[in-house]
C-alpha cells in the first residue's frame, strides 16, 4: 500500500563553528490519508525541524539535507527543482506555524494575505478569490468576516491570528496539514476551539495532519498515532492508547508523569508531579550511546556506550531501550 507521505531515514545537520551536528538524525514514518500523527518532545529534540523538511524549508545556510528521501504521492520531494516545491507549497502540504503574528505580513491585510495564496496556486479570479476567502473565514468561525477581511494581523487577537492561519493553510483543500505547535502562547479555552476546529475540518476536508507539540494531553486528544522524539532522534512510536497505557522509553515515561492530575488534595491517589532532570543535550554533546542515558533512571553502562536500535516491543509499538522490560 503506498502511503500518502513517506518519511524515510531523514537526515538534517546545522553547521557551527565546531562542525556539523545532526537536528534530525534517521527518523522514518508514514502518513496516511485522513490520519492524525502526533510527534511530541521537549523543545530542542528536531519536531519543528522535521516539519519544515518536508516543505523544503529548511535554512541553508547553516541547514542541510545529509540523506533520506521524503515521498509524497510516491515521489521524492527532495529530487524535486524549487519551482515543482512553489507548486505543491500551500496547494497539497500546508502548514500552520508556530507563531501566526510573525508568520503573517504586517504590513497587509488578512484578506490580501489569503486571496494571494489561492491566486497563487487556483485557477480563480479576484472576485472568486474575495468569496473563498469570505467562506474560509466564515468556516474557522471569525466573525464578521468581511469586516475582519480588511484588517491588519495587529488588529486581530491571537486566537483570532491562529485562525486565519488555518483558514490560509487549508484554503486550497491541502492533502497534508503540518501543525507545529498550533496553539502556542494561547489561554487553554482557545486552545481547545483551534485543535477542535482543525478536527472538525479535517473530517470536512479529508486532510491528513501532523500534529506537533510537546503537550501530552493535546496528543492525547487529537492524534491516532504518537512519535516521541528526543536528541533528533526517535526514540518510541505506537498508537495513541497504546503508548498511553504501556510506555516503552523511560522519556516517554517521563513525559506521561509530567502531566498533572485533577486529584483532590487530601486524596490517597494524589502524587506529586514528576519532571524529568536535566535538559535536553546541545547537538554537540550527543555521544555514540543512548541521548537519553545522562537523565534516564534504568540507563547502564551499556546505554552510554551504545545507541539502541528501534525494535519492536508490542504490536505496533516500536521504542529504542536496552532497559523496556523493566518499565
């Protein structure tokens, strides 16, 4: 079965004064359409990273591609020329990014920004353009739409910013949404109608989407499938109840005892809230052992002196630990 996005072996290095260091180092997966697959980690591990490689959007310099193919649709993004990327950019593979007031022009208005991007990639006019853009709106619920059309991303909250992203990213019915952490520096009301609406208009679309964040409860709310990601690298893979019920890396463990509880104070349940020691390694300091070992509570000799392969501990659950049985 060919799936409609096909990562393999990705390989992303940053040069420094001191070298190159790998961001991305060997990560595989697959998509298929109408899936949610999460990839959750501590900031620093290479989510966002991955997700701009498969636009072709990576910084170079001081980024570049070290090996590894991306297929989408059966065809390596990465043997593609700039022009054939434009074409698929926004039309087939959009993205929300982190930060919509920095990711949206200043210096043009909302309205100007959309009807831009389906000139750009569909075969409408400007009025036809004008009456998209007015449906878009309408859909990621902005009130008054012609109104908020004429507005510049300032005048606009940032609930409201993240919206026209959406609005912009699916305009033109993409086969594959990249969400990078879309509901940053947002009050958790809003969080939960952007995540409910992106749900909701992936159902209406049939879009597929990579869902990146480090909050476990938006995985767990919203994704299928889980990669957890740490040092570049990935470190556990499984479905979503599966990797909840049965970690099988002590980081995912980790990250699961993070999340805080709604037990009562004076209850017998009630722990404290964990959190994992240390921080995640410099790209520079990561040695030929597990990434992971300087801060895992089971790591052994043999975790610092080599690098566990990704195996598979359960069904359809994969995770790279010398040390899954004792968890």
């Amino acid at each position: 079965m060919q799936h409609l996005l096909e990562v393999q072996d990705l390989r992303i290095k940053f040069n420094s004064r001191g070298g190159s260091f790998p961001a991305v180092d060997g990560l595989s997966y697959q998509l298929n359409a109408g899936e949610t697959l999460g990839i959750v980690g501590e900031s620093g591990c290479g989510k966002s990273i991955s997700a701009l490689a498969v636009l072709r959007l990576i910084p170079d310099p001081p980024g570049f591609y070290d090996g590894g193919t991306i297929h989408f649709q059966g065809e390596n993004l990465l043997e593609l020329s700039e022009l054939q990327m434009q074409q698929i950019r926004g039309k087939q593979i959009s993205m929300i990014f982190q930060e919509p007031m920095t990711s949206l022009n200043p210096v043009l208005t909302i309205g100007r920004q959309l009807t831009e991007t389906l000139l750009l990639h569909e075969s409408v006019t400007k009025k036809e353009a004008y009456g998209r853009t007015i449906e878009m709106l309408r859909l990621v619920q902005i009130p008054e739409p012609k109104r908020r059309f004429d507005e510049y991303p300032h005048q606009l909250s940032g609930g409201m910013r993240q919206r026209v992203m959406i609005a912009m990213a699916l305009s033109c019915n993409p086969k594959v949404l990249l969400a990078d952490e879309p509901t940053t520096a947002l009050d958790v009301t809003i969080q939960a109608q952007i995540l409910d609406l992106v749900s909701e208009l992936q159902t209406k679309l049939g879009t597929a989407v990579i869902l990146i964040t480090h909050d476990m409860g938006v995985i767990a709310e919203n994704t299928d499938r889980v990669i957890v990601m740490y040092a570049g690298k990935k470190v556990e893979e499984a479905e979503v109840n599966s990797l909840f019920a049965s970690p099988q890396h002590p980081y995912t463990e980790g990250l699961l005892a993070s999340i805080p509880t709604l037990d009562e104070p004076d209850s017998e349940n009630r722990r404290e809230l964990n959190e994992i020691k240390g921080i995640v390694p410099s790209l520079a300091d990561v040695g030929s052992g597990c990434a992971f070992a300087p801060r895992c509570r089971l790591s052994s000799d043999h975790c610092f002196s080599e690098a566990p392969a990704l195996e598979q501990k359960q069904s359809n659950h994969w995770a790279a630990c010398w040390h899954s049985n004792q968890l």
